[in-house]
C-alpha cells in the first residue's frame, strides 16, 4: 500500500503546484480591483496583476528547487 500512497502524494503536489500561478496571479488581480474601486483609478488592478503573478512564479520556482 505505501507505492499506491506516494503517487497520490505526488499527484497532490503537482496539482497543488498548477495552482499556484493562477491562485497568485486571480488574488492580485482582485486586490487590484478592491483598490482601484476605493480610489476610483483604473491602474491598480494592472500593476497588482503583474506582481500577482511575479509572485506565483516566484513561489512556483521555490517549490520546484525544494523538490530537487
């Protein structure tokens, strides 16, 4: 039974792993948006899109190299 417990376990975090950019990239862009509500702009939710994603690719690579 433990081989049949390891692939999920990996399944888990690969899944977990595909998640992350796009998790990053949709709560920056909804941070962006709240703000750019709040002091009626329209450049906010560009500028937190971008460092959302920045930031899910840099989480991204953390977890890979953590796997090396």
């Amino acid at each position: 039974m433990k081989p049949t417990q390891d692939v999920w376990v990996q399944v888990g975090r690969y899944v977990g792993l595909a998640m992350v950019l796009p998790a990053a990239t949709m709560v920056g862009y909804l941070i962006g948006y709240g703000l750019d509500h709040l002091f009626h702009t329209r450049f906010l939710r560009i500028v937190f899109l971008a460092l959302g994603a920045i930031g899910g690719f840099l989480d991204l690579l953390r977890e890979l190299d953590r796997e090396k």
